[in-house]
C-alpha cells in the first residue's frame, strides 16, 4: 500500500484495499432464480403504477413506448465528453455557490488554490464535495441546506504535504471544509446567489457540538473520556445523501465515516468492539491521518469514538442556534440517504440504504404519530428498524431488528446495525444508495449503484469473501455476476401502507449497453444508445412522479461504457419506463444532490469533484451548486 496515492483513492476504493468486500450479493441469487423460472423480461422487470402492472411484468415492446405521451418538458440531449455542464435547449444554468465562497463578509477573498484559505475563515466559506441538499422556506426567506461529503487534501494542503496533513491546524482547516452548509439564497435579477451575512448562514463540521439522542444514547459504548454520559458528540462525519421531516428539518447522512478513524498504538478492546471495527472497517490508519493531531480519531485511545458516528443527523436551518441531534433510532451504518414519508396512519417511515458491496436496505418505523403543529420530540427514536429480504417470488418483508429476533439487546442492535441485520437473514445488495418515495404513488425505489468487483478472486483462486466468510452470489435483485452498470430496484408495500411489513418488488431499469452486448449486459429494454448510463446513485422523485436519476460511473466512454460520455442527471417515468438524458456534467465529475426552489422554477444540481477546470479559470476545479431554469421561467422538469 505505501505505493499507491491514497489521497487520490474514491472512497469504495479505500475500503476495498483495507476492507475487501464479498465477491457477490444474496440479492443476486434472488433475481437470478426469478429470472430462471420466469425469462430474463418476463416477469423480474416490471412498469406500470400499481400493483396489477408489478405482476403482469415488462412492457417489452417499444411501440408501447412510443404510443406513451412523453411527460417530460424538455427534448432529451445527447451524450458528452468535454469539460462543461450541458442541458436541454431553453434551459439554462449559472453557479449558486462553490467550493471556498464567502458565507460571511469576513471570509471575502479565500483562496482555493493549492494550500490557500486560512484556517481561520475555512469556517466560514462554502464546503468542499457537495452532496445531498434540500430547500426550505421559512418566513418568506429561501434557505438551502447543502452536505459537503469530503474533501481533497492534496488541494487544500500545501504541495510539499503530498496530501498529508502535517499540523493540528492543517487538520482543522480539513474537518472545517467538510459537514454542511445552511444558507440562504435569493433570486435577483442576475439570478440566484448566497445571500452573504445572513443570519442563517451557518457550517456545521466535524467540530460542531451535537447531540445523541434514542434508545443507544448514554450506552457505555457511546461513552469516552472526554463524555461519559455518552450523549455529546463532535462532529458529523462524511455527509453523503440527505432527507427532510414533514416538519421542516434537514437530515444529513453519514456515510464512509469508518475512514477517518486510525490507531497510533494497539487498541486495547474487547472483542465485541474489535468484530464491529472489522464489520465496519475501521482500520489502523485513517484516510486523513486525523489520529496523528486530533485523539478523538485514534482508536488506541478512544476506542468507542466510532460509535458515535455512522448515524442521520437532524439540523434545523430556521434556527441557527440549534444543537443538531444524532438519531441512534435510525440505526448505525454506511447511511446513503433518508427518504422519509407517512403512513396513513400518521407514523413516520425513513428508508435507508448501506451502501456498501454486500450491506443492506433499512426502514424505520415511529412508534408515535406526526400531527402538524405538534410535538415531534422521539417521532425518530421511538420505533421499529427493520431491514429487507427479497423473495424470488417477487415478494418481500421487512424483518424486524429486536432482541427477540438478533439476540442482541435493543443498543447494541442500533450501534451495530449491520450485524444485527446479519442475524435475520437479511439479503445482501449491491450497494445500496439513494432510496426515493413516490409522492403520486405508494411505492418506493432504491439505486443499487453497481458491484464491478463480483467474480473477483484471491490470488489462490478462490472466490474472494468478507470478513465472515459471505459470499454475495448473483440473486434476484442482483441478477448480472459483473455488475458494472447497476440497477434500480421498486417496490410496492402492501396495503399502499409504507409501515407493512410486506412488499411486491421489480427492477424498474437494469442499466446496460446494447451497443455493445446482446445478453442481460444490455439492460433492460428502456435502455437503448440515446439514453446509456451506469453505476445509478441520486434519485429524487418530484412533486409530478417523474424519478430523476443522478449518476457515479465510468466516464471513459470507451469498451463496455462506450456512448455513455460523462456522468449526468436523467428524467424517468415510472409508468411508461421511458428514460431520457436531461443534463450531462463536465468530464470527472459526480452528479449528485438535487432540489428545487419553492416556486419550482429552478432546479438545483450539484457537480462533485469536477475536471477540465470547470467551472471558471480559476485553479483548481471546484465542486459547485449550480441552478437551473428554463428561459420562459416556466416549471422545472
């Protein structure tokens, strides 16, 4: 390893060369066995609304298709290559805010290029990396809040660091560029911008004091030195995906947070800690060296420290004195995102992806009801996590994560999700990433980004496993043995009731390439050369239905990605199954996070770790929220 440029590693890279994960996933085996008894488009892909179309499978022919009225109001453009962002004619886009610009007038003038910004304003500025957001409105002011999942030591340290932060000060100004941003915004007549100096303007870091609230909150694993009520914690760490109440706060999700966790001496643990550093892939060595300056990250001295991080994160962006609180109810893992939605009961339901090779689908459950106007207070700590087995019959269930069916106590359930879920059976997937609800509709959708390394082998030849000894084998819903384009998975819960226990479930697109392959490799049939894609990561389904599809792939453009150009942002319907290219971003980037203003006239996109020195000339490339609205200020989509 100590050839290899960590700085310049994803994330799944990391963990794939400390932490390597199982080779294939039980949701493979799953879709492989529905696809055996019914034919590779007879029954496991399904379109439609209800849950008569799950049944009756795949409306295959594209003369369906195209007797479809389009619901899209834009005409789909092409694949690209180049350095810019492109979207449909009469559209246009301009940047809202990007990586180093001011939130306060005292921070005018940051400097972004090569170990610039002082670590002083470097909490004060706009965040690195943007990721999920949301927009709320609150006394007739536009506020957005904004995650910023990590940052590149390489550009904010100085060149002779090579990426390594050598001083406490140099990791403040790495942790401060990191967390989240709530800001308000304006349109004015030169378009949207940051509205400097607001009193919401606010960073919330790896330092910001938090609470920990739910039934694992004061457990003795949550305690360390520095707080041994177990109930205070610093930081929220690699902010990925996002979600927002019905009551108006924002939840920002923790992902990779395992990275930044290393050990400068042996760590001294019981076993029961050390097999959830091996569950979740705590190492000896942090990806930011974080442990070298700053204790809370050295596991050898704060062995419980990781505990407390992994969870969703509730922030309210109308008040900026606010504590942000820590939900151990939604349970403790790789959180992607946090799709929340009623059931017509009144209980809150939160799905939750792990999105990790082999992980799994999550769904919450409040004991209590949401009344608007009234107390929220445990509505996201007082309930039920359940986790997710697809069946080949196309069937599904939630099972319940309790001491009666893990034999773990209700805490250690929550701090070690992952094993719990293991306990009951749960099937593995293909990482698991964005989740998004149907508002027109009682169903739910989940990426399933790709699994590019099943089939991998050790050098011995054998079938490369995890930890425990798990093999992820190819399964219903994970139906390709090299899955380097991804899927999407749909399901209907029973009763139109998102708190049942059971579920119907279909791919509702399984992306491809049949420019290149003839077999399942092509995807599904609404794939085809105008709309190619991989490796699906955000999704947001709008106010109309329309799902919108961010993505993370290959943007080589070459061998089995060939035509698919740069990463982009799709529009789908989810009754015909059409799917078309609304917006392309520059080369290297991740196109990532999506909301929209009140008045739905502008749609906002974010552009993470971009190439070709977008967007300006000004060095180096710079992670940006970028608003788009159509040139008759008409609605967005």
């Amino acid at each position: 390893m100590t050839d290899i440029d960590k700085s310049k590693l994803s994330w799944d890279e990391w963990d794939e060369l400390h932490f390597p994960r199982p080779a294939e996933s039980g949701f493979d085996r799953v879709v492989e066995r529905a696809i055996s008894r019914r034919g590779f488009l007879g029954g496991v892909l399904a379109f439609g609304s209800g849950a008569a179309a799950m049944a009756t499978g795949l409306l295959s022919s594209p003369s369906v298709l195209a007797q479809a009225a389009s619901r899209f109001a834009f005409s789909p453009i092409p694949a690209q290559t180049d350095g810019a962002v492109h979207v449909p004619d009469g559209y246009s886009w301009r940047i809202l805010a990007a990586w180093g610009d001011p939130l306060v007038s005292a921070a005018d003038g940051y400097d972004v290029g090569q170990g610039g910004g002082s670590v002083e304003n470097s909490d004060a500025v706009f965040g690195e990396n943007t990721d999920g957001m949301e927009t709320f409105s609150f006394q007739g002011r536009q506020l957005i809040a904004i995650n910023h999942e990590y940052v590149n030591p390489d550009l904010n340290l100085p060149a002779e660091n090579e990426g390594v932060a050598t001083s406490a000060d140099e990791v403040i100004k790495l942790q401060n560029l990191q967390g989240v941003t709530v800001m308000e915004i304006a349109e004015g007549a030169d378009g949207w911008a940051v509205v400097k100096d607001s009193p919401f303007n606010r960073r919330i870091h790896h330092r910001t004091e938090m609470r920990l609230a739910g039934p694992a909150a004061g457990h003795d694993l949550l305690k360390t030195e520095a707080d041994p009520t177990g109930t205070v914690v610093l930081g929220t760490l690699n902010n990925c995906g996002s979600g927002k109440t019905p009551w108006g706060t924002y939840l920002t999700c923790e992902e990779n947070f395992n990275g930044y966790f290393g050990a400068t001496e042996e760590v001294s643990a019981d076993e029961k800690v050390l097999a959830g550093y091996r569950r979740y892939g705590i190492g000896d060595e942090g990806r930011y060296q974080y442990e070298l300056f700053d204790a809370r990250f050295d596991t050898s001295k704060n062995p419980n420290e990781p505990h407390r991080h992994g969870w969703i994160v509730e922030i309210d962006p109308t008040d900026p004195t606010s504590t942000p609180v820590k939900h151990t109810g939604l349970g403790r893992f790789k959180h992607e995102n946090a799709a929340v939605v009623l059931a017509p009961d009144g209980r809150v339901v939160v799905y939750m992806g792990d999105d990790e090779r082999g992980e799994f689908l999550y769904k919450f459950v409040s004991n209590g009801v949401y009344t608007p106007g009234g107390s929220t207070e445990g509505l996201l700590d007082d309930g039920t996590l359940y986790v997710a087995r697809f069946d080949e019959d196309q069937t599904g269930e939630w099972v319940a994560l309790t001491p009666e069916t893990t034999g773990m106590e209700t805490a250690e359930i929550l701090i070690f999700s992952r094993t719990a879920a293991s306990a009951v059976g749960a099937t593995t997937m293909d990482r698991p990433e964005w989740v998004a609800t149907n508002p027109v509709s009682a169903e739910a959708y989940c990426c399933l980004t790709n699994n590019s390394r099943r089939g991998a082998r050790n050098d011995d030849g054998s079938i490369r496993t995890n930890a425990g000894g798990d093999v992820m084998a190819v399964n219903a819903v994970n139906p390709r043995e090299t899955n380097r384009y991804g899927q999407i998975v749909r399901w209907r819960p029973e009763g139109d009731d998102h708190a049942s226990a059971r579920f119907t479930w279909d791919l509702y697109v399984m992306a491809g390439n049949p420019s290149v392959h003839s077999d399942a490799y092509a995807g599904s049939s609404n794939v085809n050369a105008g709309n190619l894609f991989n490796s699906p990561d955000g999704m947001v389904i709008d106010t109309t239905g329309i799902v919108w599809i961010q993505t993370d792939g290959d943007d080589s453009n070459e061998g089995e990605f060939a035509g698919m150009g740069n990463n982009q942002m799709l529009a789908g319907d989810p009754v015909t199954g059409e799917i078309v290219r609304f917006l392309t971003g520059p080369n290297g980037c991740e196109v990532t996070g999506l909301a929209w203003s009140a008045d739905r006239r502008t749609m906002f996109v974010g552009i993470q770790h971009p190439g070709s020195g977008w967007p300006d000339d000004r060095s180096p490339e710079r992670s940006a929220v970028i608003a788009i609205k159509r040139e008759d200020d008409g609605l967005v989509g």
